[in-house]
C-alpha cells in the first residue's frame, strides 16, 4: 500500500470551516438517500493514539442524525464477553437497514493494542489476522457497505499533541495510562500496523490510510473520501409549511413560569 507522504502548509480556520460545511450538506444528503433505500454502511476509524480519530467523527456527525449516524465506542470487554466468540460484541452493533454505524475503534484492537500490550496470545493474534478477512467478506457479502479508516500521524505530532493534553484541564481527560504506555511503544504500534494492513487489506474490504498531522485536512478527506465511496442522489423532500397554532385550548401558559424554579440567568 502505498502512502502519500507530500506535506503542505495546515489548514486555516476559516477555509477549513467554508469546506467542512459543503462536506456537511451533502452528508445529510446522504443521509436521506441511504434511509430511503435502507442501505447499510459501517465506517470504522482506526490509528494511533492521538491521531485525530474522535475529531474526525464529531467533524463527520455533528450536523446529521444520530439515529442514522450511530457511533459506537465500546470499552473494554467484560468477563462475561470475554467468554464469548470475539466478534460478537461487535457483530450486535451492526446497522439495521438505513443506518450507517461508524466504530471508535473496533474489532482490530486484537492487531493493535491487545497484540502490543500483550493482551492477547500470539496464536489468538495470528488467528485473527488469518480469519479477519473470511469474515468481512461475509459482512460484505451480506450487503453491507464497509469502510476502513486508519490515521496516521507522525511521531513529532503525537508528541506535541500528548503535551499538550497534559497542559490542558479540557483535554486532560483524553490522556489515560494507556496512551502513555502506547507513546512509549511506537515501533511496537508500527510492527503490528505493517502486519494488520498486510493481512486484512483486501479488495472487498481496503484500508485507507488518511495522514492526520494536520487535522483539519484530515477531517476533510475522510469525509470527501466517504462521500466518494457511497453513491447517492439528493432525495426530493416536500416543502415544509408551519401550520396555524391551534387555540382552542388557549391560555396564558407563560403565567407558570413565575411559580417554577428558573435557572440564574448569570450570562
């Protein structure tokens, strides 16, 4: 797999804005056009830490709806899961007809952090990336429309951002014990990187590696490339006409708000 590796100036603020708003209107087309043929897509984001994944999801949900956009970012397996077939906690949160399921992570945590942090076997490691490919094509297959994201951010960047989470009360949250152990393994993250991409890059279900050092652009191709993987047409909607209040049971309902409890307008 080949990687563009040609850098250009970032993205400023206001540029970045104008396009992201285009990208966001033909999303919500999208969006009607995979409700109305129930299509199902899932798009799974995977990378390093700090790589720019929960901003390339807000930037790609924000303006749409949650009921067709349903993300999902499951935490660590419970006992009970880890007794259970490894998939099938994933497999449970699949899209319906006219959903498009976007994974915060998803079943490739056994070929990055499981395998790197040592919480899984070389054989369940080697397992996977033997029968990974098996079963997406049976998801795809089955009719559903899979798309694979990783980003990739160099080692400078991820540096920066990681100081700058520990600086930050707002993003000092985002900063676990594992992230520091990950920045710690990078040529571990890198090795186990080049065996998943080897292995599970297939033509029925490729991976596209995105390079995120400038996160603004990032953002912004993913959702172009998104857009360009799933085709679709502007669905015509009726013009919506407000209708008359009724006022037939009317009465001053604003004479209850001096009797309930209103929050302190401090701004």
């Amino acid at each position: 797999m080949k990687v563009d590796r040609n850098t250009k100036p970032k993205l400023k603020g206001k540029a970045y804005e104008r396009e992201l708003q285009k990208l966001q209107t033909q999303l919500c087309h999208l969006q009607s056009w995979v409700k109305q043929e129930g299509l199902r897509v899932i798009i799974l984001f995977e990378g390093r830490d700090a790589a720019g994944k929960g901003g390339t999801i807000k930037a790609l949900t924000e303006r749409v709806s949650p009921r067709v956009f349903r993300t999902i970012a499951l935490p660590a397996p419970s006992d009970r899961e880890k007794s259970q077939m490894y998939m099938q906690r994933y497999v449970q949160q699949f899209p319906a007809a006219g959903e498009i399921v976007i994974f915060d992570r998803s079943w490739y945590n056994r070929a990055g952090v499981e395998y790197v942090m040592g919480f899984c076997s070389k054989s369940a490691h080697r397992r996977f990336l033997e029968l990974c490919p098996q079963i997406e094509r049976y998801i795809v297959e089955g009719g559903i429309k899979l798309i694979k994201f990783w980003l990739e951010v160099g080692q400078e960047e991820q540096e920066r951002r990681f100081l700058a989470r520990i600086d930050d009360p707002l993003r000092q949250w985002k900063l676990s014990p594992m992230d520091l152990e990950s920045y710690s393994r990078w040529y571990q993250y890198s090795h186990a990187r080049d065996m998943m991409l080897q292995a599970t890059d297939t033509e029925h279900a490729p991976w596209y590696v995105v390079r995120s050092d400038d996160k603004r652009r990032a953002r912004l191709n993913c959702i172009a490339h998104i857009l360009d993987l799933i085709p679709f047409e502007k669905v015509r909607h009726p013009r919506v006409k407000l209708p008359k209040r009724m006022t037939k049971h009317k009465y001053d309902d604003h004479r209850i708000l001096e009797t309930v409890r209103l929050v302190p307008e401090r701004y």
